[in-house]
C-alpha cells in the first residue's frame, strides 16, 4: 500500500511539475501605432507656393489678377468652377486651403505625374515654363 501511494504521489507531482516545465507560448502584442496622412505632394506645394508667393496668402497680383499663395487666377478658378460644378469667387482663393484644393485637383488630373510636369503646368504651358520649373526645383 506503501509503494501505491508513493508511486501515486510521484505521478501527482510528476504531473503538476510537467505544465510548468512545458514551454509557453511566446507573449505577443499588438502595438497601434498612430498614422498620419501623407501627402506626396507636400513638398511641391511647398516649392510652389514659396515660387508664386513666398508663403504670403494675402498676395495679389495686379498684371495677372492672381490671388493668394498659390496665384490663383480668375480664368484658372472659373475652369475649375465649371469642371467641379462649383460657384467658388476670386476672393476665396486667398483661403490657403482652398486654393491648394485647386492646386491639388489639377495636379491630381496631370497623366504623369512628376513634379515637373505638375508645376510646368500649373504656371501655364510653353518654354517659359521650364524657367518656372528650374525656381520650383530649385525649393525643393
């Protein structure tokens, strides 16, 4: 009865200790990290605004009636206006966020869309958009 009980306890310890020997799963974590929006335009937007304005929202240009940082123009805003369906007026285009919503939407419909091709076409077309283009480069 002796040798039972013995052997009984053994394989009551034997089992208790063998979980605690077995190997446990690794521990993992999941880790939310924030994220923020990128904008791959950023640094165009950046250059060209210090090109057209150097930054100033307020700026006017009376040879061109071009408004704000981006130098919006009415002819630009009234194309704009018809392919978004709006009926936004000039004075709005001195809001920095509007007008780099203008911007954006034009950069967004260039089929190539390199910065280069980007800027030369937003300050109009022919070659003297490639000295255009060597000042926003050169801010970037």
């Amino acid at each position: 009865m002796m040798k039972f009980r013995f052997a009984k306890s053994l394989l009551m310890i034997f089992l208790i200790v063998l979980p605690a020997r077995a190997a446990a799963p690794g521990y993992k974590a999941v880790w939310l990290i924030p994220v923020h929006t990128v904008n791959v335009y950023d640094k165009l937007i950046k250059a060209i605004v210090r090109v057209e304005s150097w930054g100033d929202t307020l700026a006017y240009n009376p040879a061109e009636e071009a408004v704000g940082a981006f130098q919006i123009r009415p002819i630009r805003l009234k194309d704009y206006n018809q392919r978004t369906g709006n009926n936004h007026k000039i004075e709005e285009c001195y809001n920095y966020e509007f007008s780099k919503e203008i911007f954006l939407y034009y950069a967004k419909l260039i089929l190539y869309p390199d910065f280069e091709t980007i800027a030369r076409n937003w300050n109009g077309s022919g070659k003297a958009t490639l000295d255009y283009w060597k000042k926003v480069k050169s801010h970037l």
